[in-house]
C-alpha cells in the first residue's frame, strides 16, 4: 500500500537524483520552501494541485509518485483490492480535510490519466474552501451522495450518476455538499 509517506519519500528521491535543490524546486512550482519539505518529510499534501505541480517541474507523471508496479499492458484493480494510495491534509484549520483516493491504475506503467475512487467525507459547519489550480484536465462521475464543485465563480452539484468534465487551470474545489459525505469516480489528466 503506497502511503504518503512514501510519496514524500518518493519526490525527494527523485528530486535529489535530478540534482534539484528545494530553493530551485520552490522557485520553478511556485510552491513555498516549507511546504515542499514538509511534503517530503511527512508527505502531507493539502490538496492534488501541489503534487502536480512538483510532478511538472522533476518532468515526471503524476503517476511516478503512487506507482508500485511497471505493468505494460492493461490492469484490472478489483473492487476488494483498491488500495487508500494518498489523502490530503493540512494544518490550516479553516481548509478542509476531506478526501481520501483510491488509485484505480498504480500497476500500470506510462499511463497518462489517473483514475481514483474518492470518498469525500461530510461537510464541516463554517469551512472555507481553498480552491486550486493546475495544468490538465478533470472527469468527475458521482457513484454515491451529492457533490458540490466550485469552479471559478460557479458552482456545480452532481448527484448520483451526474458527471462533469473541466479544465483544472480554472480554479476548483470538490466536496461533498451536505453531511452525508459522498464517493466519486474521479479521472485526472495532466500532461508532462
């Protein structure tokens, strides 16, 4: 099971390998120096949008990060065996956390999509969203509950079997929209 941890792990691997300082990771992502070394040293990440931008800059997938295995051909993930590969969390008590990802292609090397069962947990009284941003693209399927995506200056509810399709430069943010919590298919493309 691939845990944040090891994802932190795994960038700063990565980014060491690539002789890429922290300075002149922040520098290129845009991110702060502290955040990127928390995410290494704890791999906690607040929301998806940092860890594509980390993925852009080492020139690497998004999928690098969560891969476990080089499968060249297709992979089947069974229902028994989605596995929790990453969730987001912050210190920052007026953020959110609320999603936990099950990747639905870790096995699967080169891919450039990534497929995840989310489940998104209730809506806390008095939160305010942060939305992100990041180069690609969004497919979101809504399997079980209502789910509410702020995109830019509009809002979105998806029930079940409702589905939307974005561009994730706009800025965005997905939660359930009431305290039910809520479960979604979720497709993330971002190009390299």
């Amino acid at each position: 099971m691939r845990t944040n941890k090891k994802i932190g792990d795994r960038i700063k691997a990565i980014r060491e390998s690539k002789f890429i300082t922290i300075d002149e990771m922040a520098d290129r992502s845009g991110l702060d120096q502290k955040q990127i070394e928390n995410i290494e040293q704890t791999g906690k990440l607040p929301s998806l949008a940092p860890l594509i931008k980390i993925a852009r800059v080492l020139g690497v997938r998004l999928g690098t990060f969560l891969d476990d295995f080089d499968e060249i051909g297709p992979t089947i993930t069974r229902r028994e065996q989605y596995e929790k590969g990453i969730s987001f969390s912050t210190k920052d008590t007026s953020s959110h956390r609320h999603m936990d990802y099950y990747s639905l292609s870790s096995t699967k090397a080169g891919r450039h999509m990534e497929p995840f069962i989310i489940n998104i947990e209730s809506v806390k009284e008095g939160v305010d969203f942060i939305l992100s941003t990041h180069e690609g693209e969004e497919f979101i399927y809504c399997l079980e509950g209502i789910v509410e995506i702020n995109y830019g200056k509009d809002s979105y509810l998806l029930e079940e079997g409702d589905s939307i399709y974005y561009d994730s430069i706009i800025a965005h943010h997905v939660h359930a929209a009431n305290e039910s919590g809520a479960r979604i298919l979720a497709v993330v493309y971002t190009p390299i």
